[in-house]
C-alpha cells in the first residue's frame, strides 16, 4: 500500500513538473515576440531621425524659405495703458426728511424708477390733525382780525389790539404752511431717474432723518476715473481722446475725451487723477468694474514700423532684423542693425537702419543668419 502510494506522489510531481515547464516555454516565447517588436520600432524611429537630420542639414546647407515685408513709411500711435474704475455720476441714499411711521414702500430692490416717482410714504395722521385744527384756529384769527382791521380803519379801537389780531392770523398762516410743507415731505420721491440698489428699512419700522432708507444708482451717466503717473503728465491733456475697453465686457470699445485732469500730485504714489464721461445707454456697464484706458502719448505721421518679434539683440544687447541682400541673382539673408523708437502692442518703430524698399524677413528669421541663401514665397 505504501509502495502505491508513493508511486502516486512521484507521478503527481512529475506532472506539476511538465505544466510548469511549458508555462515557462510560452512566457520565454511571448519574451522573444517583444524583442522582435522592439527591434522593429529601434528601426523605424533610426529612418525618421535620418529623415528629420537630412532635412536639416538640407536647410542648412541650401536655401531657406522665408517670408518677407516691404519697409514703408506709415502712421505710428503710441499708447498708454492706464487701469480705471467705472464710477456713477448719480447716487443717493435716501433718508425720510421727517420722524414717523413708514407707511408704505412703493418699491423694490431692482426697480427702475424715474425722478419724481413716489419711493415711500411716512403716516402723516397727525400731521393732518394738526392742520384741521390750525384751518379752525385760523378762521377765527381770519375773523377777528377783519373786524379789528374795519375798527382800525374807521380810527376805533386801539392800535395794539389791530397789531395782535394780525400777528395771530399770520403766525397761524405760518404755521399751517410749515405743516403743508411737511405733509409734502411726508411723501418720498426720487431725485433722478435710477435702479434701486437696496431697500434698508420695511414698511411699519420708524423713519428718521439720521437712517438710511433707499439707495438709489443711475446707470445713465458714468465717469471712467483713473491714476495716471506723473511721468506721462506732460503729454496727456485734457479733450485728448481716450479708448476705453472692459475685460468683462470684451466687445465694448468707448471713445471719449478725457474731461478732467486732477490739479494735485498724489504723494503716497506718485499719480494724478484722470476722468472720462461716458453716456452707458444699454445701461449694461455697472459702478466699480475695471475700464482699461489706452492714451494717446504720441504720433507721428510717417515712421517705419516692424513685428517686434523680429528684432533681436547680440551679446552687446545691439538690436538687429535681418533683410533681404541680393548678390549674383542669388538672395541671402543680411544681418542689419537698427536703432529702434516706442513700441507698442507687437509693433516697434525704427529709427534708423532700413530705408524704404528694404525687404524684412518676418517669417523664417530664427532660421536665417547672416549671409544665409535663401527664397521668399
């Protein structure tokens, strides 16, 4: 029985054997297919950077192919780019003139309104009390005092007692206007044409003339407010027109004069204030977004004017472009230095070293050096 067992064992073993052995046969084969995989791929990307290497050396050692621009005198606009804040004309926080009761509130936060409309009404009960009782009083002061004045006038009656009647029937006519004139107030009306902003109190609370009530902006009348450095003071006057843009509005472009220039120097940064109007009629600009404002700091009518990517600077930070030279009906690239002027944008304008006519490499330059062949599209 042992022996038989035992012969079981051994045949089990030699089984596991044989399975793991060609378990290892097909990974070594799987191994060999990768191998040949790579070797291939080693292959392909040696032909490509032959190509890539050939073509290089071709660009090198034969023509390059460039673009070009002909050198003209044209208009040359330098700005200044100045950071400004949208600021309201009109504002108001609107406070009851009198002490009472808030009746009513006939509007929201969000309305439009125009100048003259009914914001709120203060209760005016008592203030109409008073003014029934002061119409009686009145008409007694009336009647006493014509009585008094047909006595004066036929010379009965003593002076002083004509003098006290007219001086109660104007101190309650005077009265009774200061009333009147309360009851209007009693009524709160806007000043202006506006958006209400925020309504601050309820109906049923207390007005008073010390708490904020409305808070009214117009949308209509906008100043364009900004600091300027005083560097640039003396070629920035007022009526000088101002191209405005905002980030958040980027299809809007405003062109207005610059209607106030500030009188004072802002020694804490050097600056001064500068001011534009602006009509905003779509009503879609809003107070405090940022404006940025592009000044005109000089013009002039005739300058040459090049991509200012194409002007580069050598080790003793001298500033060239490159332009094309002709000899023996063969075009090469000619290293030419320049004096350069104000950029601005991706334009720089060049002072001296090209002349009309010149042609500029403008495409191909990182390509070209001096004395390079080359051929324009």
């Amino acid at each position: 029985m042992n022996k038989i067992i035992l012969i079981l064992f051994v045949f089990i073993s030699l089984s596991a054997c044989n399975n793991q052995s060609s378990d290892t046969e097909e990974i070594k084969k799987e191994i060999e297919a990768y191998n040949v995989e790579i070797m291939e791929i080693e292959s392909k990307i040696h032909d490509l950077e032959k190509i890539l290497s050939d073509s290089n050396k071709t660009l090198t050692k034969g023509s390059i192919l460039v673009g070009i621009q002909d050198i003209e005198f044209t208009e040359f606009t330098h700005y200044l780019d100045v950071t400004g804040n949208v600021e309201t004309q009109l504002e108001a926080y609107i406070s009851p003139e009198l002490n009472g009761l808030i009746k009513k509130l006939s509007v929201k936060e969000g309305d439009y309104v125009k100048e003259g409309q009914t914001l709120a009404t203060i209760d005016t009960e008592i203030i109409r009390n008073n003014i029934r009782e002061l119409n009686t009083q009145l008409t007694l002061a009336i009647t006493i005092y014509n009585k008094q004045k047909e006595l004066w006038d036929e010379n009965i009656g003593s002076e002083i007692q004509y003098l006290q009647a007219k001086s109660s029937k104007e101190a309650l006519e005077n009265k009774l206007e200061s009333l009147n004139t309360q009851l209007k107030m009693a009524t709160i009306k806007a000043p202006f044409d506006a958006f209400v902003e925020t309504v601050y109190q309820k109906a049923g609370e207390m007005g008073s003339p010390s708490r904020q009530l409305i808070h009214l902006v117009n949308l209509q009348d906008l100043n364009i407010t900004a600091n300027l450095s005083e560097a640039y003071l003396p070629n920035v006057h007022k009526g000088d027109t101002a191209v405005i843009e905002f980030s958040t509005f980027p299809d809007i472009i405003i062109r207005e004069p610059i209607s106030v220039i500030g009188s004072v120097i802002n020694p804490n940064n050097r600056t001064i204030k500068i001011q534009v109007a602006i009509k905003n009629k779509s009503k879609v600009l809003i107070p405090n977004i940022i404006a940025n404002l592009k000044l005109i700091d000089q013009h002039f009518n005739e300058t040459i004017v090049v991509p200012s990517i194409v002007v580069k600077n050598d080790a003793h930070g001298n500033n060239y472009v490159y332009i094309v030279g002709q000899k023996d009906d063969k075009l090469f690239a000619k290293k030419t230095f320049v004096k350069t002027g104000k950029s601005y944008g991706n334009n720089t304008m060049i002072i001296e070293g090209l002349e009309k006519d010149n042609q500029l490499i403008i495409q191909g330059y990182n390509l070209v050096k001096n004395g390079s062949t080359i051929r324009i599209k």
